[in-house]
C-alpha cells in the first residue's frame, strides 16, 4: 500500500499500536493516559508567555508512574539504509515538550519486522524501540522531503532519519523482563 493513502486506515493502525503500548504499561503496573486515541486533532498542553497563549503537542502516551514519561509511539520498520525517521517539525514539537516538562520524552517504536509486517498484529515487549529525544537533536544521518500526514493533509514535509542503532529495547528502559504480554497477565493472577 502507497504511504499516505488512506489517513482513516492509518489513523486506526496508529490507534490500535497505541493501545498496544498501554496494554504493555498496564501489565508491568504503570498508570497512563493515552493522548491522542480518537482525536482528530492532536492533544496540546498550554501556558503563557506575558499575552501570548503558547502550545505544545502532546506525545500520544504519557505515564504518570514516577517519574514520569512520555511517549510519541509509531509502527514501523526501518529504511533500507537501517534508520528511523521523524518529521522535522514533530521533533521540534517533542524537543520543546522535552525542555519545558524535564520528563523522558521518548521516540518509541514497534518494528513491525520482527512481528510480520505492517499488518501483523503480533505483539510482544521484544518488538518495541525507544530512544530519548534529547539524543536525537541534531544527530540525524540524513534528511528528505517525503509525504507524511499533517493535520490530516497529506504533505512534502522534511523528515530526518537516525541509526537504529540509538534505540534500546524498550524492556530495558522500562527495566523489566522481555514477558510474552499474555504470559505476563497469566502470571499476574
């Protein structure tokens, strides 16, 4: 399937990894809110500057469980050239989110090839990427102008592109065992 050619089928399998990620959150006992799940517009934190309103888009998972951490969850596979990329301007918008909450704020990943493929919807903590993004700035390899979804038009945006090899386990961010999701609910009873 062409990138960018059906948003409300790209937003449903955008939903439905987020849902996965907070399935795994709950399992190891972290409280959560999902920012974005059924938006259509993205979540946004406010303050102000003297008169000026400012905004900030949230990452779509935030975990409360101390001491706290965001994240900005995708499904996907890296680039031939074995990269990750992100839009210039959502990196922007986490960097701030970052520098102003002084929370973890991480680029996290299901690498949908280790579970078959896009479609698959095989899921197990061992699949799962993350990286802070306070590591990424300014540290991408290359950069292009490719189509992404902004505000629900698809655009030539500049997005740049880093390593794999940045990203940890998520397993080991979160400090815990790589627990087959539904072994981990069946020991939990």
């Amino acid at each position: 399937m062409k990138h960018c050619s059906n948003l409300r089928a790209d937003r449903e399998i955008g939903d439905y990894w987020e849902r996965q990620f907070c399935e795994m959150a709950a399992e190891i006992g972290l409280l959560f809110t999902p920012m974005q799940i059924g938006r259509n517009e993205s979540a946004q934190a406010y303050g102000k500057n003297g008169k000026k309103w400012n905004t900030l888009t949230l990452p779509d998972v935030t975990v409360w469980t101390y001491p706290g951490q965001h994240h900005e969850i995708k499904h996907k596979n890296p680039t031939r050239f074995g990269s990750f990329g992100l839009e210039a301007y959502r990196l922007r918008a986490l960097l701030n989110f970052a520098r102003e909450t002084q929370q973890d704020v991480m680029y996290t990943i299901h690498n949908h090839d280790f579970s078959g493929g896009r479609d698959s919807r095989e899921n197990y903590l061992a699949h799962w990427l993350t990286v802070n993004v306070l590591e990424l700035d300014g540290l991408w390899n290359y950069e292009s102008f490719l189509s992404s979804w902004v505000n629900g038009v698809e655009k030539k945006v500049l997005q740049y592109f880093w390593p794999i090899s940045m990203w940890v386990p998520l397993a080991e961010y979160w400090q815990v065992e790589q627990v087959q999701p539904q072994l981990a609910m069946e020991l939990a009873l």
